[in-house]
C-alpha cells in the first residue's frame, strides 16, 4: 500500500504531546530513535527491520535550517512511501505485507546540513 503523507506539524504534535510514545512498537526488537545529520544536498539512509502486518512508522524533526523529505524503499529497492514539500517535519506510515529490512532515506534539499531527530516505532 502507497501512501503520501506531506511533511507537517503532525510530527511535532504527536511528539510534543507524547502521543508516539503511546503507540505500539513494530521495528523488531522495538522502538528506536537517534540524531542524525543529513549533508547539504545529501541523505542518511536508516536500515530498520519492520514486522509484516503491523504499521510501521518513521519520523522526523530537523534543526530547521533545511526541507527534509523522506523516502522509505523495501529490499527490492521500490519506493514504499515518501514525503514531499518543505519543512523539516515528516512523519511516514505504512503497513508492510511482511517482515523486512526497509532503507529509509532522509533527504536534505537545502545547501547546509540539517541535525534532525529520528524515531522508528
């Protein structure tokens, strides 16, 4: 199943409000966060390891320097979900068919790097 979702504060909102930490983790092993720091006009790819039926969930919250933009592709290199337009705000969500490693892509459009905060859950 293809989803677009937009980059938005929704985000921001469901970690602001702590909602994420409320939603059933599916990565195998459980959720897992980290900061990264995509290069100006560069990208940092994630492999994570998502359990078949369950959502599946990426986001992003950048420094605000840049628009970042992510791209989700399963094993056989077909892009899943991806996010479009500008902010550094995104939040993807799909439902693999089965248990996988998925390469997801944090896209950086702007010209200076952008520090972001990531959670997979």
């Amino acid at each position: 199943m293809k989803k677009l979702v937009a980059c938005s504060v929704v985000a921001l909102v469901l970690v602001g409000m702590g909602i994420v930490n409320l939603v059933n983790a599916n990565p195998t092993g459980g959720p897992i966060s980290g900061v990264s720091r995509a290069p100006a006009f560069g990208a940092n790819v994630h492999l994570i390891k998502y359990n078949g039926g369950e959502q599946a969930d990426f986001a992003v919250v950048g420094d605000g320097d840049t628009t970042l933009n992510i791209i989700v592709k399963d094993q056989n290199g077909n892009v899943v979900v991806r996010t479009t337009g500008a902010g550094d705000r995104c939040l993807v969500t799909w439902r693999p068919t089965q248990t996988g490693v998925f390469a997801i892509y944090v896209v950086n459009e702007g010209n200076v790097y952008n520090q972001y905060a990531w959670r997979a859950f």
